[in-house]
C-alpha cells in the first residue's frame, strides 16, 4: 500500500471517508491507492487511509445517530432504502465497470453484483413493513404476552474484497431496517465500490451518522471489533482474520457475526449428465477466477466416469480467455493482487511437491495482454488425494484438485472431510443418492445438479465450521444478527399474579 498525501493527486480520483453526513479525509491526510489488477498501471482512486480516531469518530455519529434512528418507524426506514435500490438499478452499468476495474472479475459478474445489492436492498426493505414478532396466549388471566424484535445499536461492519457491493449490501441493508446504525470498513483493495452504495444511501436520505464509512487496514478494523460503543460486528473475511475478530470483540461481549473461508466440492456421480456437470465445473471451479468463498476447488468424481471427465474438463479449462474483465471476449479476470496471485503460485507448488498431476495451467501469466495485471491459467490438479494440502486448504484462485471416489458415500465422506463448511453440490439423476447426500454433507448451503455457487438473497447464506459461527445471512435470518428478541408481558387483571406459582382452575 503507497501512502501519499492525497494534494498530489487529481482531487476527482480522490474519495474520503462517511462520518456524521459529511465526506471527510482521514485526519492523518494520508491516502492509499486503488489500482486496477488487471492493469496496474492504470490507479482506480485514492482512499482515506483512516486511522484508529477516524474511526473512533464514526462510531461517535453512529451511536449519536442511533437514539433518533431506532424511533423511526420502520416502514419509513424502509421507503429511504427503497429509493435506495432504484437508485442503484438507475446506475448499474456504471458501478459494474468500476468494479471491474477495481476487482478485476468480468463484466458479467460485476452486474451479477450490483444486482444481488439490488435484490438484498429490495427484499430487506420490504421487511419494514413486517419486522413479525409473535403474540402467544398467557398461562394467567387476563395477560397478554408478545415478543418484539429489537435494535441492538452500532453496527460494524468488516468486508472482503470479493463481492464489493453484494457484501456491503448483505451486511447494511438488515442492519439499517431493524433500526440500527451502521459503521463499514470495507476491503482496502475495493473501496469504490463501497463508496458508491454509501453514496446512493446518502442521496436516498439516509439521516446524517446513520451509515458511516471508513475505509483503512486492519488497524481500523481492529478499533472496530474493540470499541465500548459498538454493539454487533459483522464480519466476513478469511477464516484467520475472523478468528482475530472473535476474539478481539469477546470481553466486550458483542455479537459476533463471522462468515469465513470455504472449501467446497462438487460430487460427480457415474450416472451424472457429465455435460452438466463440466459446465457447472468451469463455472463452480473458474468463475470469479476462484476468487469466490462457494468456488469448487474440488471435484470429487466417481472411478466409472472420471477419465472421461478429465479429459474434457482440462480440454475446456485449458481453451478459457483470462484477460481484462472489460474485454467482451475474456472468460476469467486478473487475481485481486499479487500476495493473492502469489498464494496461488504457491499453492500449484505444493501440489507438484505433494505429487499430484497439473493437468492444465500452472503458471502465472506475463506476455503481451497479460503483462501489466495478476493474471494466471486456469489450474486443474488431478491425482489428488484428500489428505493434501490442495485439497484441504483455501487457495482462493483459478485452482481446482480432482479426486477420484468408489461410491457416493465415499465422496461425502470426502467433501465432509475439511474443516470448512460453506457449500457443496452433486451432479446425479438418482433421487435417493441425491437426498442422501442433501441430510449427509455438513454445510450451510447444498445444490443438486448445480455448481457450489449461485445463493439467492431470500434464502439464508453461510456455512458451518471454520466458515461460520452459526449466524446466517441473507434471507430472513439477517434479522436475528441485526435485531434482539424482546419479550413483552402486560397484565390488565389488576392485581398480582404469580407466574407458575397462582395456577389457574378452569
Ligand atoms: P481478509 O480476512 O484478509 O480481510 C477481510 C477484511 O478484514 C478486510 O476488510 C480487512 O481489511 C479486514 N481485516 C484484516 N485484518 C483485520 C483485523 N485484525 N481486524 C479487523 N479487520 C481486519 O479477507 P479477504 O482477503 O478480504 O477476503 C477473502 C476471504 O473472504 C476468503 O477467505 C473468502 O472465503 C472469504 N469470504 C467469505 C465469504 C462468506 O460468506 N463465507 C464471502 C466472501 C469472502
């Protein structure tokens, strides 16, 4: 990261931090740099390069903000994050080929993004005219019993870079319509991105300190998962960092949120429609260039049919177009940076040493197109055993290990066998097999006949082991992260009556 003092720079390039309504350069003046990862020589933008009190002040606004903020009615939260979602859709274009720029993953998908923040906004802001608590009969006369749901208070939140406005989204939007505030650290290496959803949600009305917006490295979301004044961390990240997170937030008991890394397979079966199953593959195993928390970084393929499915994966592997996200022809984008594109070299080295095959790919791209970006051929391991490093570990890039199995109980013996826990999937027409393999793989999120990716935003999303702590977002289930359950009892007898102690006779 280069630090600069941002005068140095054309001012237009240059975007600040969210705090209290007002867009503000972090104290210290100094500013980091936004690069594109598939040209470097091109700089996207330069970002305030907070320190430990720009965010200290942030969560002043948010908790100042949060006593007038909680008392709005909620189906008026909702109608500013309404206008929130339409303001996006009128500006989809433009925020998918910034994000591209700085993300690097084609167009396609960037618009895939903008959309989830699209659809995330649309469905959770509907819940501001729902927000259901439950009414339940009393045990006594004459009582009334109900449970409400609850704001918590200041919000943080921690995001990655991979999903740029889709995470911030997931994280915002549920939080702000149960009546929280909200302060967002967004990942170093995308803040555009998340400078443009703050952006709409400003220009939709969202009151002063209401959403704040730091943008830094880990120290300021280390003073995020530590301060009094914050309430609930969401954090979604590596598994290493949400660990630290864990326990930075303990002694102060907040609720914790975590959605962490993931290794996930695809199961094959010999009666799978194999040409379903490569698409899904190339899709699963190479889409976002690996770059996704539910990639296939393992295909799991049973003896009957895997050579067959070999020889044709690494057949169209191999033909993939990896260039600029921006050019109409390119089929997968850079890697996010050179530490991420350099894990990845890494990771093909330990699998050679481990001895499994390179069957296409393997090496980092350089010439001509290539030269200026992070870019490297799509990678498929075969001959790999569960017990490798490969087939265990997040690489998190365009690397996929081949397994061969007997049995498909023997393939969810192995997709079960890693310590993470996001998603999987089988290819099958076997109804039995299939539901077989839906009770008996422990993740958050399972597929018949599809890829590991592709959740939807009104089902909850997350994993289980080392990928979650138990929270779910998306779906109705943000909810339960961003709000308290509040049980109300009013007696209207008129006198004192003694909850399991004076009993009823009918
Ligand atoms: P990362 O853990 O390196 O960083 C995530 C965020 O945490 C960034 O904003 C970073 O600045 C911040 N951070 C770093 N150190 C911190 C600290 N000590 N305290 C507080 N915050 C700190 O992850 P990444 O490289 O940005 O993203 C890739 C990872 O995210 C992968 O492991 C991927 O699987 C995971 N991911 C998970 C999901 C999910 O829903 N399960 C979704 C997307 C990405």
């Amino acid at each position: 990261m280069c630090r600069e003092g941002h005068a140095a720079y054309d001012l237009r390039m240059t975007f600040a931090n969210f705090v209290g309504g007002s867009w503000v350069p972090s104290e210290s003046g100094a500013t980091f740099e936004n690069r594109n990862p598939a040209d470097t020589r091109e700089l996207v933008g330069l970002f305030a390069d907070s320190t430990t009190q720009d965010a200290a002040a942030a969560i002043a606004a948010a908790r100042q903000a949060f006593e007038s903020w909680r008392l709005v009615p909620a189906p008026k939260r909702a109608e500013i994050l309404f206008r929130a979602a339409q303001l996006i859709a009128a500006r989809k274009e433009e925020f998918a080929r910034a994000m591209t720029r700085e993300m690097g993953k084609v167009l396609d998908e960037t618009r895939g993004d903008v959309q989830e923040a699209i659809d995330m906004t649309y469905f959770l802001a509907a819940e501001g005219r729902r927000l259901h608590g439950q009414t339940a009969p009393s045990e006594l006369r004459d009582k009334f019993a109900m449970s409400i749901r609850q704001p918590i208070g200041v919000c943080a939140m921690i995001t990655p870079w991979n999903f740029p406005m889709a995470i911030p989204s997931w994280k915002i939007i549920p939080a702000l319509v149960c009546g929280n505030t909200v302060v967002l650290k967004p990942s170093e290496l995308t803040p555009l991105s998340a400078v443009h959803f703050v952006q709409v949600l400003e220009e939709a009305g969202v009151p002063p300190g209401v959403v704040n917006m730091v943008t830094g490295g880990p120290a300021v979301g280390e003073m995020l998962t530590t301060h009094p004044d914050v309430a609930v961390v969401s954090f979604t990240g590596s598994t290493a960092v949400g660990r630290l997170v864990n326990q930075n937030a303990a002694p102060s008991f907040k609720k914790v949120h975590l959605e962490m890394g993931g290794k996930n397979a695809i199961m094959i079966m010999d009666d799978a429609n194999l040409e379903l199953a490569l698409e899904g593959c190339l899709w699963g195993g190479f889409g976002t260039t690996g770059q996704r928390c539910t990639a296939a970084s393992r295909v799991i393929v049973h003896e009957r049919v895997h050579d067959r499915f070999v020889e044709q994966f690494v057949a169209r592997a191999s033909a993939l177009r990896v260039g600029d996200g921006l050019a109409a022809a390119t089929q997968v984008g850079p890697s996010i940076s050179e530490k991420q594109l350099q894990k990845v070299m890494g990771y093909v080295e330990i699998g050679v040493q481990e001895g499994a095959t390179v069957a296409c790919g393997g090496r980092r791209l350089t010439d001509g197109p290539h030269a200026h970006g992070f870019f490297h051929e799509p990678t498929i391991f075969t001959g790999v055993t569960p017990g490798m490093r490969i087939a265990r570990e997040e690489i998190f890039g365009p690397v996929v290990s081949v397994i061969k199995c007997g049995s498909a109980d023997e393939a969810v013996a192995i997709a079960n066998d890693v310590a993470y826990g996001l998603s999987a999937s089988i290819y099958t027409q076997d109804v039995n097999r299939a539901f077989r393999a839906m009770r008996d793989v422990y993740t958050g999120i399972f597929y018949v006949n599809a890829p590991t990716i592709g959740a939807e935003v009104h089902l909850p999303f997350g994993g289980t082991k080392a990928t979650g702590n138990g929270h779910r977002e998306a779906g109705l289930a943000a909810l339960d992260v961003f709000s308290e359950w509040k049980s109300v009892y009013v007696d209207f007898s008129g006198k004192l009556q003694r909850a399991q102690i004076d009993t009823e006779s009918v």
